[in-house]
C-alpha cells in the first residue's frame, strides 16, 4: 500500500502550520497529534513537504474514530503512508473509508481494519 501515489488519492493537504490553524493549537501539537496517531502525515510526492490531509479534519478536531482507526492501523503494522492510503482506497465499503468516518460510519471502518489482523 505504501507505494500508492499519495497526490493522487488525496487532493487537499494541510501543511504543520495551516492543520495548527484548524485545530487552534501550535504546529507543534499537530506534530504530537501525528506522533500519538491522533492523526497521519506523510509527504504527497517527491519533493513535498510533509501534511495532513485535509479530510481528517473536522472543524476544530480530527475526524470522529479516526485516531481509534489510526491506532488499529499502526497496531497491524502501517506506518502512516499506508494508513492514508488505506483510508482514502475503496476497501469494500460504500466509498471510501475516510468518506466512512465524515459520516459517522465508523464502526464498520474500524472493523474492517481489525479484520486486517486475521
């Protein structure tokens, strides 16, 4: 899943300072948000500076059970290049996993990726 094209499959990104903007703390806190799997970053392409896609932002916070998702994700061994990928790839569900979690169906989400350990 790492090698999918990030650029492609997300379209909006949010550098540290502009995420920080959203969620009204310092980039610095969206850097420990990414860190404790609150959130995913990873760079879009080559020569990009690394983001945050912007769909995982909810107004003032991260997307509801996506940090649940982010850690199932992490706990089966995806960094977070792979747990963008797979959240923004059709995984059997109706749409996208990310499109999932913005409308509050994030049960099914998760349970598809705790299957990802069987």
């Amino acid at each position: 899943m790492a090698d999918h094209d990030l650029s492609v499959l997300v379209a909006d990104w949010l550098d540290w300072d502009q995420a920080a903007d959203v969620l009204g703390v310092t980039p610095a806190a969206v850097r420990t948000m990414v860190r404790e799997h609150v959130l995913a970053a990873a760079k879009p392409g080559p020569n990009q500076p690394q983001g945050v896609p912007a769909l995982f932002l909810d107004e003032s916070e991260p997307v509801k059970g996506l940090p649940g998702l982010l850690t199932v994700l992490h706990d089966n061994g995806f960094d977070d290049r792979e747990c963008i990928a797979w959240i923004f790839l059709d995984a059997d569900l109706p749409g996208r996993p990310i499109d999932a979690l913005r409308e509050n169906r994030g049960s099914e989400v998760k349970r598809r990726a705790q299957a990802l350990a069987l």
